[in-house]
C-alpha cells in the first residue's frame, strides 16, 4: 500500500468528540525476505527476522500481540493491559509463508485486511512496484483457519474519499459480504486504502456495520471507527519501536487535551 505510512493525510472535518484513548495498533504490510531497498520503495516490507525481532521487543516489554477486534474486546472487559493490536494490510500472499509462521511462534494473533474485488492478483495501485502477489480466496480461507482475523479493505484499494457514494457503498457493504461467502462469517474490521478518510467515509464505514475501523493518524475522527495506526518498517529495532510507542502515547495525550 504505497502510502500507508505515519505521514498519510486525513480529512477530519467533523466536530471534536470525547472518546476514549485508542490503544496501540502496529500496521504491517508484506513480511518476506528481501535484501535491495530498490524492492521496497515505499517501505512496506519486512523480513521474517524483523518481525520476529519486534515482536521479541514487544515480549520483553510484557506486551503481546492480537487482531485488533481480540484487543478491542478485552479492553471492553478490562482486560486489554499488556496487549498491542497487530495488523497487516493488502492481504499479501506472503502472509502465510512469512508472517504466520512467526506470530505463531510468539503466540499472537492479528488482523489481516484483505480486497476480495483482487482476489489472487497482485499490488497494482503501486505504480513503482515491485509486484507482490495478493491470496486467492483459498488463501484468505486458509488464514481464517489459522485462526486469524479477516478484516475488509475494500474492492480493490480506491481512495474512499474521491469515490461517489455508490461506489463507497459497494466498497464498504459488498467487500463485507463477500468476505462472508468467503469465510463464512461476517467480518468486523475495515481498514481505509492509503489511510484516507474523512467524517463521510467514516459514517459510512459505521452505518455498514462495521464494529470498528482501521486508519493512520485520523486526527479529530479518530475513534472506533478510525483508529489510529503506528507504521513499522524494517528498520525499527528496540530503539525506534520505543519512541514510536511514545509518540503514540503524546498523541493521545493531545487528543485528550485538545478535545
């Protein structure tokens, strides 16, 4: 997702609301070994042995990582001390052979958004490539199986907030119920392309029934239904995922102040 990063702008336009603090929510994309930064140009990939590096850190911190709708219960019940939301958008292929190993390892779960309207092609809304394949619904059932959550990221990765509102409908309600189909169960989690969104986007998104929805830095929206998200690239070790988790922290402290 070329520009799913902590810089992605968003719209908020709507009016200021008291909520409560978001929880922290890493956004992945493609796990898989690569060693040429010319591979990753838009800083979406990490290696195996990144990923496990990070989630190592997060263990020693006394934190562990979930799907966010497993993060976003036990917080409902006060239970969400100690947990970290996991997520990882496209639905690449190499989910399975790259990231699913790993977070078994370390026994976490986490929330993968997927676009059933791309089924078993590949990335192209990145024009500087490189080509990543995407699952087919065999592979997105497989990851289901695994006991992982299934998230929708639309049809096919469009900007939500240049999209006329049949064209946002078809992407919120009929990405859901093709998941459904897929899966067999409805899922709870959408994620906005590009991390761009704005107050209609979000109604939207919380009119198709969405329980809660994934953003970047929504700023003012933020909320359940644009939950901030901290990018990790392969280049955060210790020392990077700590002022990260910092910066999530003042963030919040801000919204709170500032609402």
């Amino acid at each position: 997702m070329s520009a799913d990063t902590d810089t992605a702008p968003a719209a908020a336009k709507a009016p200021a609301r008291r909520t409560a603090a978001s929880p922290w929510v890493l956004m992945y994309h493609s796990v898989t070994e690569f060693t040429d930064p010319a591979e990753d140009p838009y800083g979406i990939t990490v290696t195996p042995r990144a990923l496990e590096a990070q989630l190592q850190w997060l263990r020693s911190r006394g934190l562990r990582g979930v799907s966010v709708g497993e993060l976003l219960r036990a917080r409902a019940a006060g239970r969400g001390s100690g947990l970290v939301g996991l997520t990882f958008d496209d639905g690449y292929t190499d989910y399975l052979t790259g990231a699913l190993p790993v977070l078994r390892r370390f026994d976490c779960t986490s929330t993968l958004f997927v676009l059933p309207g791309r089924l078993g092609v590949d990335n192209v809304w990145d024009p500087l490539g490189p080509r990543k394949p995407l699952l087919s619904a065999e592979g997105i059932r497989e990851v289901a199986a695994a006991g992982q959550e299934i998230g929708s990221h639309g049809l096919l990765h469009q900007d939500l907030t240049a999209v006329p509102d049949d064209v946002l409908q078809q992407e919120l309600r009929v990405s859901r119920e093709l998941l459904r189909e897929l899966t067999g169960t409805l899922p709870e989690g959408f994620c906005y392309p590009y991390g761009y969104l704005d107050a209609r986007v979000v109604a939207a998104t919380r009119a198709a029934g969405y329980g809660y929805a994934c953003a970047i830095d929504p700023g003012r929206l933020a909320g359940p239904h644009a939950l901030p998200r901290t990018h990790v690239s392969q280049g955060d070790g210790s020392g990077r995922l700590r002022i990260k988790q910092l910066r999530h922290r003042v963030r919040q402290l801000g919204r709170a102040v500032h609402r």
